[in-house]
C-alpha cells in the first residue's frame, strides 16, 4: 500500500543518516576485523574495510585523523577501529568514521602469507643465485593475466607505444576466485611448453589481500621457479606484496611498469644505435689519423731514412762489384788465351810431326812400339822407319850402343 508521501532518494538517505546519528551506541563504538582492500588517497584520506568471517564494513579515516594516527596498520593486519557509524547520504553508503586504531594482531590470511613466504624462503625458492635475466630485447612477450581486466590493457597500450612491431602472446586466466591459482600455474606451465615468449608478464590490477590471494598460492610459487622463460611479477599496486614477487625473476610495482621494464623504447633504441654507429666511426677515422700521423712521422726521421742511404750505397757497392768482377773476368780471359796460345806453339814445336819435319824419323819394332833405344833392338829384327813424308820397312844388321 502506497504511503500519503513519495520521499527523494537525498530525502531517504537523510532521514536514514539522522536515524544512525540519534542512534548513542552507533556514535562511538570499537569494532574489531581484519583490515582489506586499504588505499592512501592523495588527499590524505585513508579508505578501507574491516571483515570477518560473516561480514564486512566500508571504513574511512580522514586526513587529520590519519595524522595523529600513531598506529600503522595495512591489510591483513587485525585491528580495533574506534569512530561512529554513519551514512554517507549521496551514495547511500553505510560505513564506520575510524577516529583511531589499535593492533589486535594478525589477521588469518597474513598469517597464511608470513607462513608460506617463511617456509619457501627455507626451500630456497627465493634464492638470488636462481633467479635469470630479463632480455634486452625480447622477441615476443607473454602476457598472463585476465583478458578483461585494466591490466592487460595497460600492458598492451605501453608495449604499442613503446615498440609498435613488438610481438605479444596472451593467455587469458582467473587472476581471482577458486580455481585462480591453478590457472596462472597452468599458464606458465603452457608458455614455456609453447616457447615462443622470451620474457613473461605475470600479474594483474591492484586489489585487497583476498583479491591478490590467487598471487600467494604455493601452486603458483612453483610455476614461476621452474619456468625457464623469465618471470616479471607484476601484481596489484606498488605497496602490494605477493608471495610470486618474491619467486619471480624480477618484481615490478604496476603491470605497467612491468611492460615499461621489458619491451625498450624503439626510437630510443634507434637513438642509441645511431649514436653508437657515429662513436665507432669517429673513433676509427680518428685512429686511422693518428696511425697516419704516425707513420709519416716515422718516414721523416732519420731513424728511417738511414736504411735507405744503407740500402743505396749498397747498392753501388754492389754495381762497382759488378763491374769490377766483369773487367777482372775479360782480362783473365784474355791473359788465358794469350797462355793457351803461348802453350799451343810450345806443343806444336814439340810435336811428333814437327820433329820429323826437322829431318828426324821414328822406328818401330815388330810388335808396333816405338823404339827409343838402340838396346831395343837386336840383329835380324825387322823395323819400319817412319819419316815425315812416309814410311820403310828394313832390317837390323848390327846393333851398336854407347
């Protein structure tokens, strides 16, 4: 049944704001939860929620009160709120005005997380030593995450700005809910069996504890350790720390800055490439220069130009040698014709033929021997006598010797 009056929305929620105000138990109470999804405004403002296991409050402690507030707290932790319960008349939001805080202790998933990091840490999967570089300059980045979350569009966006031909693979998953956890470790899994990628992005958008929880499973530990591609964790905001920042190869604070710390600026690159190529040819001209510089240096000396002189007298040394070995060869030549002459008129005089031309004659004995003894001879020996003109046959009637 309709009422006499119709009231405005801004009517309801003031009237319902006046009723929680009137209210002396809603105007300063303590409630004790688990603090989540906390933000800094840059007001000062602090926005957060208090929950446990059946429910949840939106709370807002504001910039003079966060001042004076001696008390650091941030999600997970388990506090006690002191402030009033109001309503926020122009959203029509229900929520507690915080005025201070105190610790209570640690709220149940910080508790999960100090104890899973303590116990990975022991196993090593944190270690330095293990973690791999991240390339230079990859040839295709992966991208696991959500496809219909702000992150991958911040990915993409950075990435098309920074290097408009750089490749990129995505494999879209749960980054919260039952089931996340496995999901993002079967999407490692999946990249590095593919290969394609030479560096992972792994990460999503900024959230409270429970929202990044799929980010702390130790499913998704062992995933980013052994994969054998790089891992950039890149989970929730920069004061947001997940167990996978810890595994990964490198943290980076925003899924934003993760695209910035993988893929190079391209006309940087180019920048640097071009003043790399005028570096080296400067640098060679200028060293071509000096070595230049340098050895005509060396051709000027005297150091140098000694050699030369050495290798020129030499030279005519070698020529008056030459020369000096040419006459001393025609002259020997000549004196030993002038020897072989002389010695050719000495043999000719004393020649056989010469000799019997003078009038002399040759015998020779039966057996064909020339006899140059009278004792060579006996009485009835038959002699030829040779002359230079011819030759007689005779026989020996006495033999006289001396």
């Amino acid at each position: 049944m309709q009422s006499g009056y119709v009231l405005s929305v801004t009517q309801l929620n003031d009237y319902v704001a006046s009723l929680l105000q009137r209210d002396a138990l809603l105007r300063g109470l303590s409630v004790r939860g688990e603090v989540s999804g906390l933000k800094r405004h840059s007001s000062g403002h602090i926005y957060f929620a208090l929950k446990d296991g059946g429910a949840l409050v939106r709370c807002v402690m504001f910039r003079q009160d966060a001042i004076q507030c001696s008390t650091a707290f941030s999600d997970g932790m388990e506090i006690i709120a002191q402030g009033h319960a109001s309503l926020f008349a122009r959203d029509g939001q229900y929520q507690l005005y915080v005025k201070s805080v105190q610790h209570e202790g640690e709220g149940e998933l910080y508790r999960r997380f100090l104890m899973l990091k303590t116990r990975l840490q022991a196993q090593g999967l944190f270690d330095e030593a293990h973690k791999k570089p991240i390339p230079m300059l990859p040839r295709c980045v992966g991208i696991i995450t959500s496809q219909s979350g702000a992150a991958v569009r911040d990915i993409i966006s950075i990435v098309q700005r920074r290097f408009p031909a750089m490749n990129l693979l995505l494999y879209p998953v749960a980054v919260q809910g039952v089931g996340a956890a496995e999901e993002i470790a079967e999407g490692i899994r999946k990249m590095n069996r593919i290969g394609r990628a030479d560096v992972l992005i792994v990460g999503r958008g900024g959230g409270s504890l429970e929202d990044l929880w799929a980010f702390n499973e130790e499913v998704v530990a062992q995933a980013i350790y052994e994969s054998e591609i790089p891992v950039v964790s890149a989970v929730g905001h920069e004061t947001d720390f997940t167990i996978a920042d810890f595994v990964a190869d490198l943290r980076a604070p925003t899924p934003s800055a993760a695209a910035e710390l993988c893929v190079p600026e391209y006309d940087a690159l180019l920048s640097t490439l071009d003043g790399m190529r005028e570096t080296l040819l400067s640098a060679a001209q200028s060293g071509l220069l000096r070595r230049r510089a340098r050895i005509e240096a060396i051709m000027r000396s005297g150091a140098f130009a000694e050699p030369r002189h050495r290798i020129a007298a030499a030279r005519r040394d070698v020529l008056d040698a030459v020369q000096r070995m040419e006459a001393a060869a025609h002259s020997a030549i000549a004196s030993a014709a002038r020897d072989h002459a002389a010695l050719s008129g000495k043999l000719e005089a004393l020649s056989p033929a010469h000799t019997l031309a003078r009038g002399f004659t040759l015998v020779q004995n039966k057996d064909d021997t020339y006899c140059g003894s009278a004792g060579m001879l006996s009485p009835g020996d038959s002699v030829r006598i040779i002359f230079r003109d011819g030759a007689a046959e005779a026989a020996v009637n006495t033999v006289k010797t001396e």
